[in-house]
C-alpha cells in the first residue's frame, strides 16, 4: 500500500518496496471463495477494498476503524510528517476531491475553486506538491492520456485511480456506490499488478478507458458494468470506430453472455481477474 522502509545501519540508506492491496485472485485465494460467490465478493470489494487484514473483522465498525487507522497513518506520517504540510484540512479535502471525481477528468481550477468555496485557497503550485505526495505514497495513482493518433502522452486532463477501494469508504462523503467506477478502478489495480503500464486512451470522437503496454504488447479496453441494453453494447464497442491498428481490443464486464464481435473481444470480468496470463 505504500513504501516498506528497510533501513541499514551500515549505509544509512533504505530500499523501498511497493505493496500493494491483495489482486481479485489473491482474495478468493485468502477467503477461499467459490465461483458461485465471485459476484458477492467483488461487491464487497466495491465497499471495503482488499487490505488483507480487514477480512478478519466480521462487523462493518470494525472494518470501518481499521481502515481509517491504516489511512490516517499512512496521511499522518508519510506525507503530513514527512513532507512538513502546514494546512493538513486542505490536504484532506484534496484527497477527498480527487477520490469523489475518481476516474473523471482532473482539473487543477476547479479543485482550487473548491477550495475556495470552503474558505482554503492555496496556489496551484502547492496543489500539484500535495498531489505528488498522494501519489508517492501509492494511495492513489495518476494515469496519463496517450493521444492514439499523434502517438504522444498528454500531461493535462490525466485521471486518477484509488490503490484501494476500501479509502474512499472512510474519506469520501458520498457513501452510494458507483458500480461502474469502481469496476473500472479495479480493472486499472489488476493492469498494474500484472504488470502493464498504462494510460486514458484519447481518440479524435473520444476516449478508450484504457490502454495497456508491456513488453511492446498493446491492448485496449473498455470497461462497462453491465451490457444490459443495446444502446450500452453500441456505445462501447462503438469507441473503437476510429482506432484502425491491429492492437487487441476487449470490452470487459460482468455479463455472462458473450457480447464479442467485429474483432473486439467482449471479457467477463472474473475471466480477466482470474486469468494471469491477460
């Protein structure tokens, strides 16, 4: 979840090790959950994330404090106390923004804006520290645009992802869950726990949710919670109308039945979660 610190006495140094919350598979592994309860667990997953000790609480208040404990240390000692943030409220709203527009496009203006309205006015230059720190500490993870015709990385409109879901349970003041949010937040975890680099895909009528990169391999996904309605199937198949490479392309939801067509692989989910080898 963030930095393992192992220091040296010989050399004053430290190696630093990213941990991250456990993968889908990792979980079913650790609760021994069978594939008649895959659905049920992932909705639980929406709820409280994967820390691997919060399955030892049985009751949501315990869940609840030990996921705020785990946070509130990370915050405290890792960016507050390491990096001397004077106005620790600015800092929390920050990252209480940033996780209720999750997946959304980030502008810089409009969180100062809000921060103006809650009376906490800071300069863009500190925003964008207090963001680098969030993101050192692996609490969240900023994912960059790649303009698929021009062939280049933006550095403006990235997006933000939660390394665990379980956060925005305890830092957020929305308490419904957002289905598809938290479905495509959990397929841009599992591209990075299996090792792919990746991006926002912007097209010249839109954006593919995701493209994946490892080893010059390339794949573009879509994520939808569910294919329940044609116009849901026409739209997100649809966004690959202007890509003409030869890259794979996949849709990824819950549904059971095989949506595939055109060349464009439709995925179940749990599939793709259980499959190493994606």
């Amino acid at each position: 979840m963030t930095f393992l610190e192992l220091s040296t006495d010989l050399s004053g140094r430290y190696v630093s090790f990213k941990v991250n919350p456990l993968t889908f598979k990792e979980t079913v592994e650790l609760t021994n959950t069978k594939p008649k309860d895959y659905k049920k667990l992932l909705l639980d997953i929406f709820e409280w994330g994967t820390l691997p000790q919060r399955f030892s609480f049985k009751e949501n208040s315990a869940k609840l404090n030990y996921i705020t404990d785990v946070y509130d240390s990370i915050i405290l000692k890792d960016v507050v106390e390491r990096l001397g943030i004077k106005d620790i409220t600015a800092f929390n709203k920050i990252f209480q923004y940033i996780l209720e527009i999750e997946g959304k496009e980030f502008s810089a203006n409009n969180v100062l804006e809000y921060l103006k309205k809650e009376y906490r006015e800071i300069s863009s230059r500190t925003l964008y520290e207090y963001l680098e720190a969030l993101c050192g500490t692996f609490i969240v993870n900023k994912v960059y645009r790649y303009d698929i015709a021009g062939k280049s990385i933006m550095k403006t409109l990235n997006k933000f992802y939660a390394s665990d879901l379980g956060v925005k349970k305890v830092k957020t003041n929305n308490k419904e869950i957002n289905y598809s949010r938290c479905l495509e937040n959990i397929v841009y975890n599992e591209l990075i726990a299996k090792g792919f680099e990746v991006y926002i895909g912007k097209t010249s009528k839109g954006e593919i949710d995701f493209i994946a990169t490892k080893d010059k391999e390339v794949k573009y996904i879509q994520v939808c919670y569910l294919l329940d309605k044609e116009e849901t199937i026409q739209r997100e198949f649809s966004a690959y109308n202007n890509i003409n490479d030869n890259y794979p392309k996949y849709v990824i939801s819950l549904d059971e039945e095989n949506h595939s067509k055109n060349g464009i692989k439709h995925l179940n989910i749990f599939d793709f979660l259980m499959n190493d080898n994606f």
